[in-house]
C-alpha cells in the first residue's frame, strides 16, 4: 500500500463520483480506478460499490475512510512545515478552547507562536465544548481544544495527555493534611462543583456512584476561576483539573484522588477529512509540544 492509494481513496470517498475524483487528484478516471482496484486487492474486500450510476462506499469503505484521512493529514502536516518558507509564516488561526485551557495552555502557545510567526494573527475564544463542536462543523473555528465531545461526528479527536483531576481544598481545611483521598471518604463533604450540564460533572458523578460516595455539593458554578476563589475563602472543597489551578494562586492544597482517580483526555478537535493551512499546522505542533511538556512536569521524573 503506498500513500498515493489513500490519496485516491480518500479523493473517491469524498466525491463518490469518479470524474470528480480523479480532477481532484490529477489522474485520468482509468488510473484512479485502477489504483483503487490495487487497493481493494491487497485489502481483500472491495470499499466502493456501483447502485445504478451512483457510486457508494462499502462497510469497509466506511471504516476505513476516517483512518486514512487522519493519515493524509498527519503526513500533509508534516511536509508543509518542512518546505522552505514556513518561518514567515501569515494569515490567520481560529482557535476554541474552553476555560480550563485558556488559563495557562493558551496563553503559552499563543506566545510562543508569535515569538515564531509574528505575522500571524491568532483569534482565541473561550466557549462551551458543545458551542465548540458547532462552531468548527460550521467552518468557524480552525481547531478547538476541548474535552473529548459526546458526540464527535464530523470531527476528529487528537488526543494530548492524560489528566487526573484532584481535590482542593484551603490551608485550613480539615483535610489539608491529606497526601491522597479515596473518593468515598468525601461522602458528606462540601464541595462546589460545575454544574450538571458539564461532561466533567457527569463523570465526576459516575465516580461517587462508584464509590459509595455521596457529597454535599452547596454550589455549582460555570467556571472553574469563582470555585476556587470560594474555597480559597471557606472550608468547601471542590474537583477540578490539576493544570485548571494557577500557580499563582496561594493557599490552596491540591490532593490526589483514587478509588477511583477520575482522568480527562484533553485534545484537539480537526474537522475530518480537511487539509489545513501551514499557520494553524505550526500552531498545532507548539500546542502539542508545550501540552507534553506540561504533562510531563506534572508527572515528575521517572
């Protein structure tokens, strides 16, 4: 199998017509068909079939089509930030993130890229996840960084790191002392926590269920920057993403949890199927860069 194969399957895929296709990819429609037969044979099952005039795609077809175009696009994204000229770099990158990242992720990615591409000019909101997967299947959006989506069709989620999430507390919470927390021993507890509407919450509620747990939760709030000043104020513990906690912010004691340890994926959200300019490809290679490395600090050495 050779990357030309996928080109053309992926260009077939798309088009369902093979005249359309094979413009695409700049063959005649007997090479196109021929290499798609090339490649049916060396799969073993066939990925198109013919109803009538139209052309769909099979089981196999369908399958098989989010992988190779996930596979164009890492190579395509790869080589473009090879060729000559990419360190004069132009134009714009439309960026989504919810508010989790745009307290320290975003931040040191968007500064980074302008040290490296000054011209470049970067527009960030802070939005819902949900607002987010709108906004790029609307064309919107060049990327968004979010939590994995319920429902992710149309996108395609990169993952960056696992991230735990850990009780905070104040100095002077009874539990301040603590070095890791099971789940159960916050039944009763007060906490604040997002609201029911977030995904965050939903497994977070999932993992009390598992626990036996039952907290008192006395408020919930929509941002994460509120709950942290109210527990920093109060003896109320609260849930929240480790890197969600700025550094900055004294006074508070991050705990470990388990039994379980609730985790997010962080990570990016491509629209399927898209090629995209070198500007947000560079800016995608300087989030994932600082999204290891920051991983990797939390982690601490081996």
């Amino acid at each position: 199998m050779e990357m030309r194969h996928l080109r053309y399957f992926v260009a077939l895929s798309d088009c369902l017509s093979f005249t359309r296709a094979a413009e695409r990819v700049h063959v005649t429609q007997s090479t196109l068909s021929h290499q798609i037969r090339q490649l049916e044979d060396e799969l073993g099952q066939p990925l198109f079939e013919r109803i009538g005039k139209k052309v769909v795609t099979t089981e196999a077809g369908e399958l098989l089509r989010g992988y190779a175009a996930r596979a164009l696009r890492e190579v395509d994204q790869g080589v473009a930030l090879l060729k000559p000229g990419t360190d004069r770099l132009g134009g714009a990158v439309r960026v989504g993130a919810t508010h989790t990242f745009n307290i320290g992720l975003i931040p040191e990615c968007v500064a980074q890229s302008l040290a490296r591409h000054p011209t470049v000019r970067i527009s960030v909101e802070e939005l819902s996840a949900e607002v987010i997967v709108g906004r790029l299947k609307a064309g919107e959006l060049d990327l968004g960084i979010a939590y994995r989506p319920n429902d992710p069709t149309g996108l395609w989620f990169e993952p960056l790191y696992n991230e735990e999430m850990v009780l905070v507390v104040s100095k002077d919470h009874p539990l301040a002392r603590r070095k890791r927390i099971r789940m159960v021993e916050l039944h009763r507890q007060e906490l604040v926590l997002l609201s029911s509407s977030f995904s965050t919450r939903t497994m977070l509620d999932e993992c009390f269920r598992a626990s036996g747990a039952e907290p008192v939760v006395v408020a919930e709030m929509s941002t994460v920057a509120p709950m942290l000043g109210l527990v920093a104020r109060t003896r109320i513990g609260s849930i929240v993403a480790i890197n969600a906690v700025p550094e900055t912010m004294a006074g508070l004691k991050l705990i470990p949890l388990e039994s379980p340890t609730p985790v997010r994926t962080p990570g990016i959200l491509w629209r399927l199927g898209e090629a995209q300019p070198a500007q947000v490809q560079s800016f995608a290679v300087i989030l994932r860069k600082i999204a290891l490395g920051n991983s990797l600090r939390r982690e601490g050495p081996g």
